[in-house]
C-alpha cells in the first residue's frame, strides 16, 4: 500500500507542470503570469529528483566498485 502512495506522488510534480501549462493557454494577456510559479515549481522538483537519484546512484556504484576492490585484494 506504501508504495503506491509513492507511486502516486511521484505524478505529482509532472501533473503540476501540465495543469499549469493548461491554465496558462487559457488565461489572456498579463493572466499567464499566474501559472509561472506552478511550471517553476514543478519544474524545480522534477530537476530535483533526478539530481538526487544519480547522486545516489553514483555513491552506489563507487560502494560496489569499493566493495569488489576490497575482495580483489583478499
């Protein structure tokens, strides 16, 4: 059950991006200037996970590497 709440968070920030993106078309004249902190928002999150999801998986592959550097050894 946990991990579909995940799931269903990890649409969030894209669904935000959208929906901004939507209103935006909408709106006339100086109006679209109300769904920039939506798409900025958004857009900041979706950068944000994928910053810290190849961090994380450079710290695992440099442990792995690590790892098997050490059994080399022995």
């Amino acid at each position: 059950m946990r991990r579909q709440v995940q799931i269903w968070l990890s649409f969030g920030a894209p669904l935000l991006v959208l929906l901004a993106l939507l209103v935006a078309q909408h709106r006339q004249g100086s109006d679209k200037v109300q769904a920039l902190p939506a798409v900025l928002v958004g857009s900041g999150l979706i950068v944000s996970s994928a910053v810290g999801r190849r961090r994380r998986r450079g710290r695992l592959l440099e442990a792995l590497s690590r790892s098997r550097a050490a059994k080399a050894e022995h």
